[in-house]
C-alpha cells in the first residue's frame, strides 16, 4: 500500500510537469482519470494530499479556485521564454550537428509542458553556413576542456581541403603537439588556442578540423603573458597591439551600427545634414576593413592617410 502511494505522488509529478502550466490548468477530475489510466483508483482526498506533500518537497503548484479548483506548476527550472532561447540557440548553431540538436531538443522540452513543447518547435532561419556533420567534435572538445584544466598537453591531426573540394590531412598526416591554453568561440566555431610545438609560438586551431585528438601525459609548455580576453580583441577582432586612432566619415543610417560595434562610449560629431565624424581606436587590419566595406561606402574611412592607402590596397587585392 505504500509503495502505491508513493507511486501514485510520482505519477502527479510527472502529470504537473508535464501538462499543467497557467494557460492549460488541470483539475482534481483530470487528475482522477489520469491516475485511473494509470491503474490506480482513489478518492479526491488523495488529490489533495499528495499535492500537498508535493508543496511541502518544494514544488511551485499553484491553485486556482473557479467553479473547481484548478492546478498548475508555477515556476519551472525554466521558464518558457528562457527555453525558446535555449531551442533557438541549439537550432541555430553551426557547431552542432543536426543529430545532436535533435537530441538536445529531445531533452530541452522535457522541462516544458506538453502545451508549451508545441510552441518550442517553430522555424529558426539560419545563414548560409551549413551544420557540421562530425559527431565526435564534442568528444574532442570535452578532451581539450580536459587538458586545459590538468595542464596537459594533446596531439592531434589537422585536416583541410585541396581545389578539388577533398578533405585531407594536413602536412601528409603530421602529428601536432599542442598545449592547449583557453577555447574560443568565434563566429559559430570553437577555436583551440595554446603553444604549438611545430610553430614555437602561440597558435590557433579549428576544433572541427582537429581529429584523432588525444591527451597526453606531457605538462604543458607554460606562456606567462597569455590572457584569453586581449587574444580574442587582437586576432579575432577589430583591435591589436598596433592600435591606432582612425576616423570615420559615416551616414546618418548608421549610427546603429558603429554603436554596436565600439559601444556608446565612442566619439562622434556631426558632419554636415547627413553624415556625422566617428573616432575609434581600431587595429587596421583585414577584419576592419572588411567591417566598413560590408557598408557599401556609407561608411568611409578619412584619415589617417596610411590607413586609408592600405584599405585601398587590400580593395585592390581582391580583384583579379
């Protein structure tokens, strides 16, 4: 008799969980015939104690009193708002595989009701880059999450394409010997970043070319200076340690979106009934450059004038 009614509180938890929310509430009926399905036969009491001892475990039920009393889960491990980031995080993701992400869903609406699951599966458009389809990338992530937190180093194998569209090993199947310092996430991709014996210096790799990837028992080669925040300002951004003041002629339109860029800290003065002057401190550099060149000329560069020729330059360069 025990074990049924222990059975029977673990069968209205699942029940709340899964379809009650504030939009869907079920009542003491609902929850009679549910446990009737479930070959168990009681009594309206037997509601009202078990959610009871469910309130007492810590469960959020609330009661609404109507014609009948009607119950729901209140507050959930999340909420459903914070779920549908979650889902179109995992739906958007070039990292993950679309296998994973299936998997990932799978779990993620779990933690919503059955009511809310249905509006966890809409359309997320994503760009043009396609999902990877290499399943053992989160093994090798959580093999360099490893060695990073032991101190070790890895080897591993890198692989990239010829002109003929084939993937192959790099340097005919070289073995690198890596001792990885920080992951970056950049641009939808994780980037292993550490000291490279092969280029005796700092070096980083795509995670999703990296096979074979294997912890070793080395110690890794320790760099006093590396901070993981001026890395990603200095190679995976507009910024370096050859920073220098640039100014910007810029269209009204774009205020947005030199905000966005440099913060609304930047320096800006207007410059006529439709253009305003922005001062930033950038490094000029090819990720710059290629930032003002996606704003078809509406934003300019003025000064210095050995920025301007080297913008110009690499313009140049990328014309056949």
């Amino acid at each position: 008799m025990k074990s049924d009614n222990q059975l029977r509180v673990l069968l209205l938890l699942r029940y709340l969980y899964e379809q009650s929310s504030e939009e869907y509430p079920v009542s003491v009926m609902d929850i009679l015939h549910f446990w009737k399905s479930q070959g168990i036969h009681t009594d309206r009491k037997s509601v009202y104690r078990d959610i009871t001892v469910l309130k007492k475990f810590g469960l959020d039920i609330v009661q609404r009193r109507e014609r009948q009393n009607l119950y729901f889960v209140g507050s959930r491990l999340f909420e459903l708002p914070e779920l549908k980031l979650l889902v179109d995080a995992v739906k958007s993701s070039h990292f993950i595989t679309r296998k994973k992400s299936a998997d990932l869903l799978c779990k993620l609406s779990v933690l919503a009701s059955q009511e809310q699951v249905q509006q966890l599966d809409r359309p997320v458009y994503m760009d043009g880059t396609a999902k990877q389809d290499n399943e053992g990338i989160y093994y090798t992530v959580d093999t360099i999450h490893t060695a990073i937190r032991e101190q070790k180093q890895i080897t591993f194998q890198y692989t990239e394409y010829t002109p003929e569209k084939k993937k192959v090993l790099k340097h005919d199947g070289y073995w690198y010997f890596f001792s990885p310092y920080a992951l970056i996430w950049s641009q939808d991709f994780y980037y292993a970043v550490g000291w490279s014996e092969k280029h005796d210096k700092l070096a980083q790799f795509r995670v999703d070319r990296m096979i074979g990837v294997e912890l070793l028992e080395r110690p890794t080669v320790p760099f006093q200076d590396f901070n993981p925040s001026d890395y990603v300002r200095q190679v995976f951004g507009m910024y370096g340690t050859e920073s220098r003041t640039v100014e910007l002629l810029c269209k009204n339109h774009t205020m947005r979106s030199v905000i966005d860029r440099f913060g609304e800290g930047v320096h800006t003065e207007l410059a006529g009934p439709e253009h305003f002057k922005a001062v930033v401190e950038v490094a000029p550099s090819p990720p710059f450059f290629a930032w003002v060149f996606t704003f078809a000329g509406n934003i300019r560069i003025i000064s210095p004038p050995e920025t301007v020729e080297k913008f110009l330059e690499m313009a140049k360069n990328a014309i056949l």
